[in-house]
C-alpha cells in the first residue's frame, strides 16, 4: 500500500493524466469485483437452492451459468428454509461489520457524494459483496446493480483516499467507481457512465464532471468482466440479441400513453410499498439482525402462496432472485404468460422486493424495476393487443419500452435508463415510444422517488454549496452593495487621542479611516485599538491618529466581486472594508460590509429559487 501510495503523485501528473491513471485503477477493480461478484452469487445459488430446494433459477440468455443444468426434485417449503437461513447469515454479517451495507447500496453512494465527501469505509465493498451474494443467491428478490455500485465506488473511495485527493475529487472518483461497476455488470459501459452523472439528482440535472472519469472506467470495467464470459455470450446484450421490434407508424404511440400511464401509478405504489414496509421492520422490537431473515420468509411464503394458486407454474417464482429468466421469457413470448400471471410477477415482485430490501438485506433495486416494469409492459401489450391487433403487432415490444419508462419514473434517471435498455436488449427500433414512456413516466413519478439520498439539483447538493456561494458572489460587483455615508467619520492623521475618544462617542462607527491632508485615506483603525491607550491619561495629547492606525490595510475597489471581498473579509477576520476609487490613489468611496455582502447573497439566492421553482416567472 505504502509503495502505491509513494508511486501515485498525482501532483506529478497533468489533470487528464491524473483522471486516466485514476479511473483505469476503479475500472480494473470494478470488472474484478463485477466477476467476483457474480461468481459468488452462482456457487451461493447452487449450493443453497439448487443443492437443498431442487430450484435451479433461470437467468439471461447473455449471463454464463457455472453449474451445468442437473435434474432435483422441487421441495417448495425448502426454499422458504433457505431464504430465512440465507437472510438471518447475510443480516448477521451486514449489522456486525458494517450496517451501511444494508439495503440497495446505490443511495449509499449518492449520500456519500452529497454528504460525506466521497468518503467509503473500506471494508463495505467486501462486505456487500458477501452479503448481497448471499442475499440473492438464496432467493431474495434484489438486482446486481445496487451491490455492484457500492463496490465500485467504495474502491474508488480508497483509492482516493489513498491518493490524497481533494474532497471534490474524490467525489468524482466515488461515482465514476459506481458507473463503472454498472457498466461492467450489465455490459453496458455507456449506459453506466451517464448513469453516474444522471442518478445523483431526481430532478434533470446531470454531475458532468463525472461522465468522463467514469465513461473510463466503464470501459475498462466492461473489458475485464466480458473476458469471463463465454465466446458466444461475451458480445451479447444480456437479453439476447434477436429482439428485434418494428415501430411503424406515429399512430402507434397512442397505446403506449396507455402503457406510460400504468407504469407511472404502479410506479408510486412501488415506492410507497418499499418505504412503507421499511418504516414496518423499523419498529420491531427486535435486533436488526433479524430483520432480514423475517423479511426473507415472508417474501418466500408470498412465492408459496402464489405458486400454490397458479397450480405449481414454477414461472411465478420469477418474483425471486434477480427474476431475469421470467423477464427473458415475457420478452420472447409474452403471451405463454398470460396477463393474470404476469401482474401476479408484477405485484408480487413489488411485495417480495420490499419485504427483501426493506427489511435491511442486501441488493439492488434496478434489477427488480426492470423486472416489474417488463413485465408489466407486456401484460399491458396482451392487453391492447387483443383490442388493437393491428395497432399492436407485438406485446413484447411494450415489455422492451416497459423496462425503460418504470426505473426512468421510479429512479429519476431517464437518459441513462433508455441507454441501458438498448444496450440490454439490442434492440433500438423502439427508441421513439421509448422516449415518450420514459418523459411521462418522469413527470407522473415526480414526488415519488426510489432513491431518497437523491437532492433535486446541483443547487441543493451540500457537495455543491461552496461551488453555487462562489458563483452567486462572482455575479454581484462591490458598487452594487458598498456602503456611501456621506457622514462618516474620517480621522486626520495628525489628531490626538483625546479628540479621537470625543469623536468616537458621538458615532456608531467600528471601523475609522484615517486620512491626510488632501482627505486620502492612508490607514484605518477600530474603536478596540483605541482602548489600549484609554488608560494611560498622559497619552492623550502625545499619541495621534497616525500611530493608532494600520497602514497596511485590505481594500477593494467597486469593480471587484463580491467572491473577492468575503476571501478579503476571511483571510483578515474584519467586517467592514474600504472601497477606494481606482482612478484616484487613496480617494475613499465608502466602506464595504460583512453583513451587507451576505444580505445581497441571500437576497440573489431567494431570486434564483424564486425562478427556479415559480413555473409563471417569464424567462430571457
């Protein structure tokens, strides 16, 4: 460690340089912990549900399965046994070593770029990779985007630590790490780059200094995982690449309205479900420990109870793990289905994913939307279809279009979700009602976020708040807030204490310019510099104003901005400031104050929010 760290002068490097070196360190380990991660998930699969339960979950036709495909024989209360057992280990593991790994893991991150100056544990990348692993590998409905987010970026953390970074840097390191382990995870190393900068915020507001670092790490991230991956799977969008739909006329995106509206009222009944049931497991009376574990049986009965009334169609299991094989199937024939099973998907995976989650396991959230939004999409496909047939040709393709517009709505991020399932499904004829579903799901899913460390904007991230002061006061001049008395005070140099001590009584004044002859201003004092001779009466006539005075003394000139007087008002630790006339050596305007300077500040801050949030304030 202490060789890298000797090895790494960043002070050394050009800043291009610098972000290059840096984010092929995150990509590398993001791809490694991206294949880690997956193979951990596999073995924990296989010798929990396959080995004990008979259940072998489907997956992808992109992913690489490590165990080939052997006959068991289905014990359904086993698994149930399982996904207790598996919470109860992965909640011990969570609370004992390290409780910001519980949960979905990307809003870890998004609180640690906004309030924790990018600052990661270390031993949480290790520990949520276990334990999201074990989440999911023993049935718990989460995805891989969460966990693997957490990872990336709390690499990335300790290298910028490491590296001695500043604050800001290593924010941008922190969420290049987490775009990369996205980009890595589902082959996708665009998508994971803008996903980095667009999931900070929950209103349209990008981090654009993080798309470069992170469209590199990315990159490398997705380099190194795909050389895990099989030949004939290792350039394949992760649903297949035959997924090809037709868009043939505008008349089309009338159904699709249909289908944006259903995903965005879904959309808030998934949020209030997962917050609602967090609240639930937040007052029992019991260690958190345990918490997953119970979240984990219930979640496993609810998959009894519906395997049970759909007559053992072991498809309705999709609504645990990852649920990607259910997802694979309603994309290539959402009609084997049914509308009926796939809303018991759609509602179940809500329910199970919740009480997963919630409840404090580990694992991601942008799987399971994935999954609830496809599968809604092709219910609602089925459904105009068999209205519409020759307006809806295909139901599948409304699966496609429904995986976007559900996690755009639900996790505020709708460029980077229309990237990534086209980069997941290969299929990019269907970018126009894409758009459309994502936009009004946007709008619909407003006050309903998945992400609740998300800020609005730039404007409202404490990560941000030194950057937006800077540049509130840079828009404002020193002549615009100075201060012109026409009675102030002046001292001439040449006055005696005992007037100055008569004049000071008879004014409010802090701060006394002194000037000469020729009223220039040639050094200032305060009224606590005078105090220091009030005690000595033989002073009074001997010391005049010009030995009480500073000579050397801070000033701005009314051109200056404002950002340039509060640094003055700082580094000298005064409240008020002269401001001298630049075309006149000395010539005194007036005094700039502290206070003044803050008032104008906040006053242009309530104007900014004012325009920002008052929909009826015209625009230039």
């Amino acid at each position: 460690m202490k060789y890298l760290q000797e090895r790494i002068d960043l002070s050394q490097l050009r800043a291009s340089g610098k972000w290059v070196l840096l984010a092929c360190l995150v990509g590398v380990a993001s791809g490694l912990g991206a294949i880690a991660f997956q193979w951990f998930s596999q073995v924990v699969s296989h010798f929990s549900l396959t080995h004990f339960a008979g259940y072998a979950p489907s997956e992808a036709l992109g992913e690489k399965p490590l165990f080939a495909e052997a006959e068991h024989v289905f014990l359904p209360w086993m698994v149930v046994a399982v996904m207790i057992v598996g919470g109860l280990i992965s909640g011990t593991i969570t609370y004992c070593l390290a409780p910001e790994a519980e949960g979905h893991g990307t809003d870890a991150v998004i609180d640690a770029f906004h309030n924790r100056r990018g600052v990661i544990r270390g031993r949480v990348p290790i520990i949520k990779t276990i334990t999201s692993a074990i989440t999911i590998g023993t049935g718990g409905s989460g995805g891989r985007e969460g966990p693997i987010a957490q990872i990336g970026a709390g690499f990335a953390s300790w290298v910028g630590s490491l590296a001695k970074l500043s604050s800001r840097d290593r924010r941008i390191l922190l969420a290049a790490g987490m775009g990369a382990g996205v980009g890595a995870i589902f082959r996708a190393p665009l998508a994971g780059a803008v996903f980095a900068g667009e999931i900070l915020y929950s209103d349209a507001d990008i981090e654009a200094d993080v798309i470069v670092p992170a469209g590199t790490a990315s990159v490398v991230a997705y380099s190194i995982y795909s050389q895990s991956l099989s030949p004939d799977v290792r350039f394949m969008p992760l649903f297949g690449d035959d997924l090809n739909h037709a868009f043939g006329s505008p008349i089309q995106l009338l159904p699709y309205l249909g289908l944006a509206l259903a995903l965005g009222l879904v959309g808030v009944l998934y949020v209030k479900c997962f917050y609602g049931t967090q609240k639930l497991f937040a007052k029992l009376p019991i260690l958190p420990h345990f918490r997953p574990a119970i979240g984990a049986g219930l979640a496993g009965l609810l998959s009894l109870a519906l395997l049970y009334y759909f007559g053992h169609d072991q498809r309705v299991l999709y609504i645990l793990g990852t649920g990607y094989g259910g997802l694979q199937e309603a994309l290539n024939g959402a009609a084997d289905f049914g509308v009926p099973l796939l809303l018991a998907i759609v509602f179940g995976k809500i329910l199970t994913t919740s009480l997963t989650i919630s409840s404090g396991g580990s694992g991601g959230v942008f799987g399971p939307s994935m999954v609830i939004g496809g599968s809604l999409g092709a219910a609602v496909g089925l459904g105009f279809q068999s209205l519409w047939p020759s307006l809806v040709p295909s139901a599948e393709a409304f699966a496609v279009v429904g995986m976007a517009g559900f996690f755009a709505g639900v996790g505020r991020a709708p460029i980077s979700t229309i990237i990534m399932v086209r980069a997941l499904t290969g299929d990019y004829s269907l970018l126009v009602p894409t758009m459309l579903v994502t936009t009004i799901t946007f709008v619909l899913c407003s006050r309903a976020k998945l992400y609740r460390k998300q800020v609005p904007s730039r404007l409202d991230s404490a990560a941000h708040r030194g950057d937006f002061i800077v540049d509130v006061l840079e828009g404002l001049k020193v002549d615009d807030v100075f201060h012109r008395d026409p009675n102030m005070t002046l001292i001439p140099e040449s006055m005696h204490l005992d007037k100055i001590v008569r004049s000071l009584v008879h004014t409010r004044q802090h701060y006394f310019p002194v000037v000469d002859a020729n009223k220039k201003m040639i050094g200032i004092f305060t009224d606590d510099d005078v105090r220091s001779y009030l005690f000595n009466d033989s002073m009074a006539t001997l010391v005049v104003a010009g030995d009480i005075m500073t000579s050397r003394y801070a000033c701005v000139f009314p051109s200056d901005d404002l950002n340039t007087a509060m640094k003055q008002f700082t580094a000298q630790n005064i409240d008020e400031l002269p401001v001298i006339d630049p075309n006149n050596e000395g010539g005194l305007l007036g005094m700039l104050r502290r206070r003044d300077t803050i008032s104008a500040y906040n006053e242009r801050l309530m104007e900014y929010k004012t325009e920002v949030d008052d929909p009826n304030v015209a625009t230039a």
